[in-house]
C-alpha cells in the first residue's frame, strides 16, 4: 500500500475557509514536510521563485513532499488588480502547513498560515498566536489572552474560536482543534477595515490531526510463513507465525528487525521478508 496522505478541502465560500489538514507520520528518514495552499482568487504558487502549481495546491503525497528547511512562499494572483503574497516559511519534517490567502485591495488582504510541530509533552497541548499587525489582541473563546506574540499552553484537547482584534483593521475569527501533543501556530493576517459598519470578516480553520499508524507487509518465504519471535533475535523463542500479504502495525524498529503489533501481544519479525507501507 502506497504512503498516501489526503488532504480534504471545502470550497470557499463568500469569506469563509473549511480546511482539513493532516498530521503526517512519514518515514523518520524522510526529511520531508506537507504543504498546502489555497486562495481566492486562484493563484499560482512559487517555492523560491520556482512555480510548483497554482491554487488549491497540496504537496501531501509521500513523494511529492518537500524537503526540509526555510523558503519563499510566493503566491500571484490569476486575476489582475491584486498584488502578489510573500511569506517565510519553514517545512519541518513530519508536518503539514497550512497557507490560505483572500487577496482584496487597498490593503483589506487577509489570510492565515497554519501549522503542527509535536511537543516533548503527549498530554499537553500548545498554541503559539502571531499576527501581521503584530500587537494585536487575541481571545480564545471569547477569553482574552494577551497580544500578539503570544503562546498558549494548556488549552483543551477540542475546538477553539481564536479571534483577533486591532483599532482599524477587520476582525478575524479562526476556528481550530488542538490535539494533545501539539503546538499550533497560527501567523493571522488582517485586513484593513475600509468601513468600520462592515461586516468582519471571518475566516473559518479547522485543523484536525490524524495520525497514519506506519505498517509492514509480510513477503513470500521458503517456508510459506515468517517466524514472529519474542525479541528481535534468531535465537529468540517463536511466538507466533505471520503470513503472507499480511499486514501489521510498526511499534520499533531496529536493526534487522521490526517490533510489531500481533494478535494480543507484540512480536519482532525479521525485516529480510517484509516491506514497509
């Protein structure tokens, strides 16, 4: 079975944004992040001055991820009358970002970029709120914060409404999930308010992490079936047999040898007759 990681998208409607991102565990060799961008109008999409495709964009399947490091997001507009959108980012490895962008003008553009790092703590959950205006004043759940930079930390593990606010700019609310385990970091951009009577503009982001448990597959043998032992050794007792074309979970790794999860315990079976998912 292929490594694939689906990202599902909602289509834009009036000024409200549905997105589903992903938490991706890949290959820990991989070196390697998702990215996804969406926009309206739609856009192409440059990564270091190299157009990598227009909006939506998702660089989400296993070999169509990007390598790790710093780069350019660069987003132009398919439509005339709307200046280009410029960002830093940073792919980290395991992770997805999340850019979205509503192009306006005389400077009422608004957007956010989203993403998902794991955190040493599995039961903690974080939110790290940046603004462009920075200074800017949060309130989670209707419960002020603080101002732009500011960090979080033991939120729910459930939805949030994040809501950003400063003197002549449109407010924005962004609906998220945190998940145990997790720093989100939302970068929000508001828009200048060109009429105070407007109505805000609210952008609506749902992020939802959903973990793709790593598998293997067992291969064809001289003996029709591969040894499931109690540790990753040859003169460790056999416990079990595996078949094959079946599949099972990865618990560790090591050298030679995979720690998998079988029947109602666990078990190692040799890594010369399997193949990763």
């Amino acid at each position: 079975m292929a490594k694939k990681f689906l990202i599902y998208f909602l289509p834009l409607v009036v000024a409200s944004i549905i997105l589903v991102a992903f938490v991706f565990y890949i290959n820990n060799n991989s070196g390697k992040g998702a990215l996804q961008v969406t926009s309206v109008p739609k856009s192409d999409v440059y990564l270091n001055d190299k157009l990598i495709g227009e909006t939506p964009l998702c660089k989400c399947e296993a070999n169509d991820m990007i390598p790790v490091g710093h780069y350019t997001v660069r987003l132009v507009p398919k439509e005339d009358g709307f200046s280009p959108f410029d960002e830093k980012i940073k792919i980290t490895k395991s992770v997805l970002t999340v850019i979205d962008r509503t192009f306006g003008k005389a400077g009422n553009s608004e957007g956010s970029v989203i993403s998902l790092v794991p955190i040493n703590d599995s039961k903690k959950t974080e939110l790290m709120v940046l603004s462009f205006p920075d200074n800017t004043r949060v309130l989670v759940d209707n419960n002020p914060v603080g101002s732009t930079p500011t960090l979080v930390k033991d939120l729910t593990e459930s939805d949030h409404e994040i809501r950003l606010i400063k003197d002549g700019y449109t407010d924005k609310t962004i609906k998220i999930r945190t998940v145990a385990g997790y720093r989100l970091t939302l970068l929000g951009f508001l828009g200048v308010n060109l009429n105070e009577l407007s109505t805000p503009v609210v952008s609506t982001v749902t992020l939802t992490p959903t973990i793709a448990v790593p598998k293997i597959k067992i291969l064809q043998t001289s003996t029709g079936f591969l040894r499931v032992r109690e540790a990753g050794s040859l003169n460790s007792a056999e416990i079990g047999k595996a078949y094959p074309e079946e599949e099972y979970e990865i618990l560790k790794e090591e050298s030679g040898w995979f720690e998998i999860k079988f029947k109602d315990t666990t078990g190692w079976v040799s890594a010369e007759y399997v193949v990763k998912q």
